[in-house]
C-alpha cells in the first residue's frame, strides 16, 4: 500500500499547525487508496542542521538525523502542512528538510499553506526547496487563512469552501506517488 507521511511545519509552543495537520489526516484516511501518517518533526528533537557532511552523502554522524533519516524513508509521499513566517517556509520545517536528501528523491508531495494570505508565499518557497530535494509537488494546494479558518487565530476550524481545498491535492499527491514508485523501482528503466 502507498504510504503517504502528513509532516508538520513548526515546532513554535502553542503552534497551530499540529491541529490542520491532525485535521488532514482525519480527512486523508478515508480514502482507501494509500495509507497515511502523521509526522511530527516536533517528535525528532532536531537541533540547527548539525551534521558535518551535506545530506547527499548519507554519512549521518547524529542519531537525532539516523532516526529522521529512517523514519521519512519509510514513505512514497508527503503532506507537509506549510504555516507562513517571514513571507516564508517555516525554519523549523526548512531544516528538517536540511538534514536529508536521497529519503525525498523520485517522491511525490502536496503543501497544505495557511496564514494571512492562505501562507501562498511559503507555499511558493517551500515548493523551490522541494524541487531541489527532486520531490514531485503537485498543482492542487490545501489553503487556509488564519482569519477564517481558526477560531481566534488558533483553533482549526475550517470553513467548508477551505477545506474542499484539500482533497483535489490528495487525489494528485496519492496518484504521483504510485507513479513514482515505478521510477524508484527501476520499472520504467529502458521500457
Ligand atoms: C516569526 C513569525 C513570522 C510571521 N510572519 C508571517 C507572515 O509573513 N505571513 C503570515 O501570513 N503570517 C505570519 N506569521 C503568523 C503565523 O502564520 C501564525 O502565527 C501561525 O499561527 C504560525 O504557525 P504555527 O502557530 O503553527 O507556528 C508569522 C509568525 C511568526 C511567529
């Protein structure tokens, strides 16, 4: 079964994004057609990039990075829930992103964006990150703003013409990341 990892992006005390991101795997797992989990960069206790070598080498020297490494690995696809900072990705998630690099290869990806403008600008960024990680990231983008879509700026609740936002992106996300399976697999290699 395709595995698809729904990856928060902040890690800030009182965060909103654990709530959109418990919400999307609510939503992702009524579909029967991959398996989803939540991932929460929170859980892995990762410091200011400190790995000596760049990511590409996989000589991971921290078992912080062994463990984030093993646990990404492990999926065909993401959801990475995208709060805007700065008109930017969330540095939290930025340096996840940071320690790997092969984990993320010949995947696919869709970004669940929220902030005052629907977080359209860290969306925007993240999806140059993740071009140079060579992960797939779809068209279809879940968007939500903090004016209308939580209730005081901090509980999700999402209207219902936001949150129909999210399933178009599934829909891609789940079909790119079966088709990328036969990349990574060598099935397409001289077909
Ligand atoms: C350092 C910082 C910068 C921010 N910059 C922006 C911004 O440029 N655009 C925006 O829409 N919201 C911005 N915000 C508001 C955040 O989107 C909002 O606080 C949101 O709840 C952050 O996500 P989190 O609670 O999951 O950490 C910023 C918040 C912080 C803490």
């Amino acid at each position: 079964m395709t595995k698809i990892a729904i990856i928060t992006g902040s890690t800030r005390p009182g965060r909103v994004n654990l709530g959109v991101a418990q919400w999307v795997l609510q939503t992702a797992s009524q579909r029967t057609d991959a398996e989803f989990e939540l991932v929460d960069i929170a859980d892995y206790n990762l410091p200011v990039l400190d790995e000596a070598m760049p990511a590409g080498y996989q000589q991971y020297s921290q078992e912080h990075t062994k463990a984030w490494s093993a646990k990404i690995a492990e999926f065909d696809g993401f959801v990475f829930i995208a709060g805007e900072y700065n008109h930017s990705v969330q540095p939290a998630l930025a340096n996840a992103l940071s320690y790997l690099n092969a984990e993320f290869n010949n995947k696919a990806a869709g970004i669940v964006g929220y902030g005052s403008a629907f977080g359209v600008r860290a969306v925007e960024h993240l999806r140059g990150i993740l071009s140079e990680l060579q992960v797939a990231h779809v068209q279809k983008t879940g968007m939500f703003s903090l004016f209308t879509d939580f209730e005081n700026f901090s509980t999700f609740k999402p209207t219902e013409l936001q949150a129909a936002s999210v399933e178009p992106m599934l829909d891609q996300v789940v079909l790119w990341s079966k088709a990328l399976e036969q990349v990574r697999n060598g099935a397409l290699v001289n077909a």
